[in-house]
C-alpha cells in the first residue's frame, strides 16, 4: 500500500468515517509495515492536529507503569522526542482499542449470523426447489420443511429435513452432507435419494436411486446401515429398527411426477389426504378400518377414480353430494 493511500485511511478512521473494508485494508498494511516506517507516517498524521492537549500524567502512569521513571533518564535534547512518543503512543493504543472493538464486534455479528438458520417450507399444492449454497439440489414434497444454517458449507453440510425430499448433493470429499431427522440421519459425500420423514408416521424412509448412502438411527448411534442404488433403508419408530431392501425407486419418488403416494399408512391418514387433494370432505360410518395400513401410488386426476380403487380393496360404498363423500364399510 502506497504512503498516500495509508495517510488517507489514517485520516478516515480519525474521523470516523472509514469503512469495514478501509478499516481491512489499513490493518493489513500497519500489521506489514516496519517500526520505523509506521511512526514517521504516525507523526505526520498526529501533527496535522492541535486540538489535543497532552495525556495527564495519571493516564501516563495508567497506561505506561514505569515510563515516567525511564522518560527521566533521557537527555533534555530528547525530551520533545519522548513527548512525541508518549503522543504516539497513546495515539497507537487509541488505534489498537479501535481494532480490537471493532474485530470484537465483527467477530460477534457473524457468531450470531452463523447461529442463525434458513427454513424453507413448501406449501400445500406443489413440491418446491431448493438450491443450496454448495450447489446440492433439494425438491420438497408439500408440506415439506428443510432446514440449514447460515454458514452452511463452512465448515460441514449439515440440512434437517421434516416430511420429504428428494436431493441430489453435491459431491465434496471433504466435507460429509448429513440430513438429520427426529429418528435418523442419512450421510452422504455426494449422491442421489429420496427421504421420507413425515413426523407423526411411524415409518421413515431413504431410498438411494445412486451413490452410497449410511443411514443411523440418532437414538441408537451403533444401528447404522448402508445402500447401494436401487435400495431402501426403512425405519419402524415402534420398535426402533432399521431394515434393509430392494427398491425400483419409482413408488418412493412418484411424488416428483404429481403422483399420490402412500407408504404404510392408516386407511384414516389416505382420506385425510384425499380431503386436501380434491378439496372434498369423507365421513365414514364405520371406524373399523381406520388404522388399517395402505400402500399404494395413484395417478388419477379425480377423486372418484381414486375411491374406485380404494373400493376394490376394502368393499365399501360411497356417495357424493357436492364436496361431501359419504363412505359405508361392509
């Protein structure tokens, strides 16, 4: 940096006026910038001003301890030297305390940035995108929420997911991609899977279309498996277990494709589900089946197509009136 340039944010940062990047910029150079240099440049700046009177001699003792006693044994000659000294230097604490004030303060603010976290949700009509800041790509099914921190990729790639999502990560050696969920966490490098993790259903799913994936429960750490592709690793929160089977992928991520899919649920969870697709309202007459668990992807447009397959497997009747849909169990 030239002398000019140094003279210049010497005099910004005694107004007050310097910013973050000036204020970078002339602590790089005073930390490059020899003794002797730096006080020549010193005493041209403090000489600019004579609207500062001198230190007492309380701070001088403050600040200094024995400098008075040593100031003494210095020649008359050199006294005007030694008051431009202690000028100098209590001119270079003043810039000192600055530093450290103001890294003190940068510092905190990006403790608090870091602590801070993004949350992305998805609405109840249509899957949303997600575009990571190290470039992994995220798709939320509806009423899906991701969660990461602000300084995400600094240190670790670390996301938490709760209902569904399909990612396709990045890959970085260095750095493990975790998708934490309230019973397990998938760990990754860089691959593609699909996670199913609705709080509330007793069953969490990964399937690994490619890649290698490890999938832990975060109750107990030491249950961990791994998939290759065209497997799924599958989560029972009732007994805490975690199993390991094949998979074409294509049920697990018909949702990308506007698809109604249902995995282990309650036959009561697929009406609930019905309701808010096609915007109608089930009452049944009979609760029998309520909890009876149902499997299956629909790619049907209406709801009557949809209850028509449902039929087929349980037996029931039902019947419309506008937005409300009577179903009679057998």
């Amino acid at each position: 940096m030239t002398e000019n340039r140094m003279k210049d944010l010497f005099r910004k940062y005694h107004a007050g006026q310097i910013s973050k990047e000036e204020f970078r910029q002339l602590r790089d150079a005073v930390n490059k910038t020899g003794d002797e240099e730096l006080k020549e440049l010193l005493q041209a700046h403090w000489d600019k001003y004579d609207d500062y009177p001198p230190l007492s001699q309380e701070k001088v003792q403050a600040l200094y301890g024995g400098l008075q006693r040593r100031m003494k044994q210095v020649p008359v000659g050199s006294r005007r030297k030694s008051y431009w000294l202690q000028m100098a230097a209590g001119f270079l604490l003043i810039i000192a305390m600055g530093f450290s004030i103001a890294f003190f303060s940068q510092r905190s603010e990006m403790e608090q940035l870091a602590a801070q976290s993004v949350t992305i949700r998805s609405g109840e009509s249509a899957p949303s995108s997600v575009l990571l800041p190290d470039g992994t790509e995220v798709r939320l099914n509806i009423n899906s929420t991701l969660t990461y921190q602000q300084d995400f990729g600094r240190t670790d790639r670390r996301v938490a997911l709760s209902g569904e999502g399909y990612f396709k990560v990045h890959r970085d050696e260095n750095k493990r991609f975790v998708v934490h969920t309230d019973v397990m966490d998938v760990t990754v490098l860089g691959t593609t899977f699909n996670v199913y993790a609705y709080e509330g259903n007793d069953f969490y799913e990964m399937a690994l279309i490619e890649g290698r994936v490890c999938v832990n429960a975060t109750a107990s750490p030491q249950k961990a498996l791994y998939a290759n592709p065209h497997e799924k690793i599958t989560y029972n929160k009732r007994t805490g277990e975690l199993s390991l089977e094949t998979t074409s992928t294509k049920v697990e991520t018909a949702w990308m494709d506007d698809e109604l899919i249902f995995r282990h649920e309650p036959l009561q969870e697929v009406f609930r589900c019905l309701e808010r697709r096609f915007g109608v309202t089930f009452s049944v007459n009979d609760t029998t089946f309520r909890n009876d668990a149902y499997t299956g992807v629909f790619r049907e447009k209406n709801v009557e197509d949809v209850l028509d397959i449902l039929r087929q497997h349980y037996g029931f009747k039902y019947e419309r009136e506008g937005d409300e849909i009577s179903i009679q169990m057998k």
